[in-house]
C-alpha cells in the first residue's frame, strides 16, 4: 500500500455539519475538520498550532457513532486509502488504508476467491473502525484474520505496530475503544485463505442455502448470501438513518439461564466460552414490547428491534433518551442490562476516537 507523503495543501473546513458524515444523520457542528489523505497529513495537522489545545477524534465511516452535540475542536477525517497484497501459498496477506470502505473490501476479496470476510459482508464503516469494534457477524470477527495494524498516537506523534495480542480484542470490544481513541489508525493486516471453508452453522445461513439449493457455495456466493440476510434484517442508513444494533448481545453465566427460562422458556440464547452464554438483546427488547415502537423522533426498526432510527432529532441526547428507556424496561423485566454499542460521542470528552 502506498502510504508515502503526499505534496498537496491541507484540507481544513471550519463550522462543519457533520449530518451527511454519520448514518445516524444526527445534526452537530464541528469547529474544524481536516481531511488526512496520508500520515504526513496528519502530522501536519497535529503540529498546527491552531489544533493543539483543542480536543479531536478521528471520524471514518461514522457508523458506529452518536452525535451528543456540537464539538468544539479538530475531527480528524480519515481518508488514508490503499491495499496491498502479498500472497503466499494459500495464504493472502492484504494490507488495507484504513479510510477504505469495509464493504468494498469484504467484495474485493470475496471477488477475488479469498476466504475470511464473506460472513462480514454489509457491516457498514470503515477498515480503520473493524478493529476499534472487533467487528463481527454470523459467527466470524475481524479477530480471526486479523493480523497487526499501524497506528499513530495522537498526544506523541509516535508510530506503532500492534499485534492481535496487543490489541486485546473481545466481544465488540478491543484496546482501542477501552483506551478512548488515543491513536489514529493508519492501515490494517489481515490474513486471508484460498483454501476455502464456508462457516455455515450459524443460524439463518443453513436454512438460506438450501432455499438456494446451493450445497458447496463459493466466496463470493456467500458474501452475496449474507449481504442478502442483512439487506433483509436491517435497514439502509441512507434510507433509514441509523447505526446498525444499538445494544450488545448481553453475556451471562450459564448459572442464570435456568432462572431466566422459568419465566421465559422462549429465550435465545447462544453458548460462549468460560461458562457463559449469549442473550439475543433483539429479543429480549421485542418481549418488552419495544418493536417497531416510536417516541417522538426516534424508533426501533420494525423488523429488528435491536436497531434504533432517527426520525428527524435535533442532537444525539434524544436518542440516548429513547434508549435509556429501552434499557429500564428490559433490566426491570429480565434483570439483565442492556449495553450500548455504538459510541457516544460528546463536546466534554475532550479525547480523539475513531469510529
């Protein structure tokens, strides 16, 4: 990938809207934002004295994001692009700029008849913003292919390569969404297969391939397949504003299934590692009559109540407020809390992220 500086002017707009630039289309003005093409643009844009007393994040494909209110300092757009490909036998070593769109990629791949990204086909964002999330779906996460990613810190300056190990990934979770954007992601490794082996056994896919017929799919017809699924499931931001699930599959110990199956022997639940077990939030959210339901400007999707949709707020706290709610319901009806997802983003915080 070419990642070597670019001789051009910097790109900085003042008193942005940032409505097109989240799926949310949640409305907030930004002070400044400055469109970093290349490592030497940021570190130009790090060192300009306008920027350093002020706080930043880093924005790509804001997906992952809510808006609480204006900000006040530096949004770092991230528009690094570039792939690299080195293969190696079966295996395809792919290093992506992380502004590239994660779609784009997922079908670059799956074109191309490499395996690993084809369960993760449709996740909206960013390659930059996989790893923050440890993206995941249909029981692949960007952990099982990833290999290291470059990044800069955005206090020093420093460069750093971080393995998997370093970057402590978990459930939607990493290093990076704990430590609150301290670093600007440059370009991410993952480690790809031409030795194909579909992960089919997870709920859904099995009943859509037989409906296809297809017995031995290729790469590509499962990105096609799960691209479908999701189209299906979830709605397009650009149609429907919104940010994907707003709350994480809650993960209990396998001790409270029985209690919760006394009351609720419907519950969906899904075994993990370590004695515990997954809870469908979706689920637990549509049993609290929360589907399809509207409150003022914000909803849930009528077909997945785990999605939340924007129906015209004027800040991101309105959101919030409808997803609190939610949150009360569920705890008083099942005792379990809720997670939010996706990261709320506030003019106080005062620290860069990269979502």
């Amino acid at each position: 990938m070419d990642t070597k500086p670019k001789s051009h002017a910097l790109r900085v707009a003042e008193n942005v809207q940032l409505k097109s630039l989240n799926s949310l289309s949640v409305p907030s003005v930004a002070r400044f934002v400055g469109h970093v093409e290349s490592v030497e643009d940021l570190s130009d844009l790090l060192s300009d004295s306008r920027f350093t007393a002020i706080p930043k994040w880093v924005l790509g494909g804001g997906s992952n994001i809510v808006l609480l209110n204006d900000f006040p300092g530096l949004v770092l757009l991230n528009q690094i692009r570039g792939i690299d490909v080195r293969e190696q036998g079966d295996e395809v070593w792919i290093t992506v700029g992380a502004g590239e769109c994660w779609h784009d990629l997922v079908r670059f791949t799956a074109r191309s008849n490499w395996s690993g990204l084809e369960n993760l086909s449709l996740i909206p964002g960013s390659v930059g913003a996989a790893p923050v999330q440890n993206i995941g779906a249909y029981g692949v996460e960007l952990a099982d292919v990833f290999q290291h990613l470059d990044a800069v810190h955005l206090g020093s300056g420093e460069k750093r390569i971080f393995s998997r190990e370093q970057c402590q990934f978990s459930y939607r979770d990493s290093f990076f969404k704990q430590t609150k954007g301290e670093f600007f992601i440059v370009s991410v490794t993952l480690k790809l297969s031409k030795k194909y082996q579909p992960k089919i056994d997870y709920h859904g896919i099995q009943a859509a391939l037989e409906q296809r017929a297809w017995v031995n799919p290729s790469v590509l017809q499962m990105s096609d397949l799960i691209s479908e699924i999701r189209a299906i499931k979830l709605p397009d931001p650009i149609h429907v504003p919104n940010a994907g699930s707003f709350f994480k599959n809650p993960v209990v110990p396998e001790t409270e299934l029985p209690r919760l199956r006394a009351d609720h022997p419907d519950i969906v639940s899904f075994p993990q590692a370590n004695h515990k077990v997954k809870i469908a939030a979706g689920w637990l959210i549509e049993q609290c009559g929360w589907k399809g339901k509207r409150v003022g400007q914000v909803g849930t999707y009528a077909k997945q109540a785990l999605v939340l949709v924007n129906y015209g707020v004027r800040n991101g706290q309105e959101i919030i407020e409808f997803a609190e709610q939610i949150k009360t319901d569920v705890k008083s009806t099942f005792g379990i809390e809720l997670e939010i997802e996706p990261q709320l983003i506030g003019s106080t915080e005062g620290l860069a992220r990269q979502y």
